[in-house]
C-alpha cells in the first residue's frame, strides 16, 4: 500500500490528533502535537527519523523541501522540549499550521505518484 494514499496519510493523521486536543494544556498540546509529528516523519521515511537525518529526508521526500526550515525549528524545539536542550520553542498553533502544510503537500504527493 502506497504510503499516502487516503486511508495512511501520516501529516493528515497528526492534523487531525493536533485538532481534537480539548481540554489540554498548551505545554501538553505542544509535548503531544511534537510526538505526533515526529510519528509521521518515521511513517513517511519507514525509519526513524532525527534532526541529523533532515538533509538525507528531504532528498527522498523533495516535496517536503519548501518546509524545511520550520521542520527543522520543530525538531530543534523537540530536542529542547525533551531533552533539555537550548533551542527555540514552538506553540501549538504553530505546529499545527505547520501540520497542515506537511498534510497538503502529503495529498498533492499523492496524486503524482503511482
């Protein structure tokens, strides 16, 4: 099964958990919507995926490319999130718009490939 067809879009799964987070905090929203995203990297890769791995992803996946600098402020505010280390936070809003970008672009790489 191609990994973008309508029933296994990976962005468009992690949209959809980003919306429907009623009730919860924004450092819970945030610490969710980064675990959800990082889930559909390793999906859209078929591995794990990590900020050293960025460059070698978006060679595979150059319909992705046009996000690449926001993809790498959120592994970079993952990394900060998680394990302490310095880098930028994000928002929830701003992961889910960036969410909704990478689901666009997962729909369009759909309807190029076979």
């Amino acid at each position: 099964l191609w990994p973008f067809s309508r029933s296994n879009r990976p962005f468009s799964k992690a949209l959809r958990a980003l919306r429907d987070t009623r009730g919860a905090s924004e450092d819970e929203r945030v610490a969710g919507g980064l675990r959800r995203l990082h889930d559909a990297f390793h999906a859209v890769a078929g591995e794990a995926v990590f900020a050293d791995d960025l460059p070698r992803f978006f060679e595979r996946f150059p319909e992705l490319d046009f996000a690449r600098e926001d993809v790498t402020r959120m592994f970079a505010a993952s990394r900060a999130r998680f394990f302490g280390e310095t880098g930028p936070p994000m928002q929830s809003r701003e992961l889910v718009v960036l969410t909704r970008r990478l689901a666009r672009a997962e729909a369009r790489m759909r309807l190029r490939r076979p």
